[in-house]
C-alpha cells in the first residue's frame, strides 16, 4: 500500500466535522422551526398541542408499519451481510403496538394529552 492513498493525521481527525459542517444550513433550519413552533405553542396552546399529538401518531403509524415490514421481510434499515431473513418476536411485537399507539391517541385526544403531559412533567 503506497503511502499516497492513506489520509494524513489532520485529515482523518477533522473528517467528521468537515462532514458536519457541510450541513450547516439543515442545523439552522431545525433551530428556526423550532423556535416558530414554540413561539406558535406559546401563542396558541391548544392547537400547539394537537399538532404535537398528531405528529406523533404519525410518527408511531408510520414506525409501526416499518418494523412490522422489516419483521416480514427481513430488510433492514442498514444493509446486513447475508441475505435478508424475516424476523419475529420483539420486531412484531414492536410494529403492533406502535399501531396500537397511533389509533389510541387519534381516537382518545383527550386522554392522550393529559397522558403527553405528564410524561413531559416528569
């Protein structure tokens, strides 16, 4: 192996900060959401607190429906050495109650945000 090919010290060191820094804009634009979202909760708790309770059943539907796609199919996010081999137990198991998850807290709002904040208070 030639010495050309391997990085020098302060190119390996500074590799994943370079690759950090390149994506700088993305960092600001979750800080500038984040501040008009809470700036829109403060202003408006009730609707504030809605738009959370229906991000996060979508979130967990859509999780839900991935494990349980990984558990029947074997794919994984991450590529695996070795074919794909379906998987079962704590995948299924997984994917069912974040499903169950998701219509609980379409179906009872109320319940689920008392739930949401007193999960945050603690």
């Amino acid at each position: 192996m030639s010495a050309t090919t391997l990085p020098t010290p302060a190119e390996g060191r500074f590799r994943v900060v370079r690759a950090l820094a390149s994506g700088w804009w993305l960092l600001l634009l979750r800080g500038v959401v984040s501040v008009l979202f809470g700036i829109f909760a403060f202003v408006a708790p009730g609707l504030g607190l809605a738009v959370i309770l229906g991000v996060l059943a979508a979130w967990l539907a859509l999780d839900g429906v991935f494990t349980l796609w990984q558990a029947a199919t074997g794919h994984s996010a991450v590529p695996l050495p070795g074919p794909a081999r379906p998987h079962s137990g704590w995948l299924w198991v997984d994917g069912l109650l974040s499903l169950v998850a998701a219509v609980v807290l379409m179906t009872m709002p109320i319940a689920s945000a008392i739930v949401l904040v007193l999960l945050v208070a603690a």
